[in-house]
C-alpha cells in the first residue's frame, strides 16, 4: 500500500511541475496548441461586439 502512494504522489508531483512549466516557463507555441483563426474576436472590426 505504501509503494502505490509513493507512486501516486510522484505522478502528481510530475503534473504539476509539468502544468506549471507549461504554464509559465515554456513557450506559447511550444505544444503547437496556440491556433490563431483569421477574422477572430478582439481583433479590429470584426463584428462580435
């Protein structure tokens, strides 16, 4: 029993550290997860507001 949360808590350590690199070290486009479509909201005149 004790071997299982030994595990669980380093898979949730490595989450984090992960979850917070991602977050504020790494950069934006790194994970490729950043799409940016043409016409979208914020940008001038594009009619959403």
């Amino acid at each position: 029993m004790e071997v299982i949360q030994a595990v669980l808590v380093y898979l949730t350590l490595g989450y984090a550290v992960f979850f917070l690199a991602k977050k504020y070290i790494l950069p934006k486009g790194f994970f490729g997860l950043k799409k940016e479509s043409k016409g979208s909201c914020g940008q001038d005149n594009c009619g959403c507001h």
